[in-house]
C-alpha cells in the first residue's frame, strides 16, 4: 500500500497481454488516471501490465478494470 495525501491506497498489478505500444500506454494511463481515486497509474509495454494505485473508498478494482476494458483491451489479475 501506499500512502497518498494521508489515505492508504491499495495497488495492483494488472495484466493486460495486449498493451504494445506507447499509443496503448498513453490511452490506459489517461482512462485509468482520470478515475477519481486513482492515485497513480503507470503501463509497463515490454511487461504488458498496468501498475495502478488507488482509494478504495472512492473507486473499486472493478471499476478500474471497467474501465480497462472499456478502452478494448481484456484485462487479468
């Protein structure tokens, strides 16, 4: 967990096999980083996976994968 703002946020690692590119990196950092209480987000390419932190009071796992999925891209883990 990590400490934001004085809330402890929760974080995941989230396989996503068909991130390839920097266009997919900058489409799911910009969809999962605008939800509200996503305290970070960051999309590794060459390990195809979302490191994403966040609030679990304000926003859920799954409605991170949701969103995720709502970019076209099937989400694991």
């Amino acid at each position: 967990m990590t400490l934001y703002t004085g809330v402890m946020l929760r974080q995941a690692v989230l396989q996503v096999p068909e991130v390839h590119c920097d266009h997919c990196k900058t489409s799911l950092e910009g969809a999962v980083g605008a939800l509200g209480g996503v305290g970070s987000v960051e999309v590794s390419v060459p390990d195809a996976t979302i490191d994403v932190s966040f609030d679990e009071d304000q926003v859920d796992l799954g409605e991170i994968k949701q969103t995720i999925e709502e970019q076209g891209y099937a989400v694991f883990g």
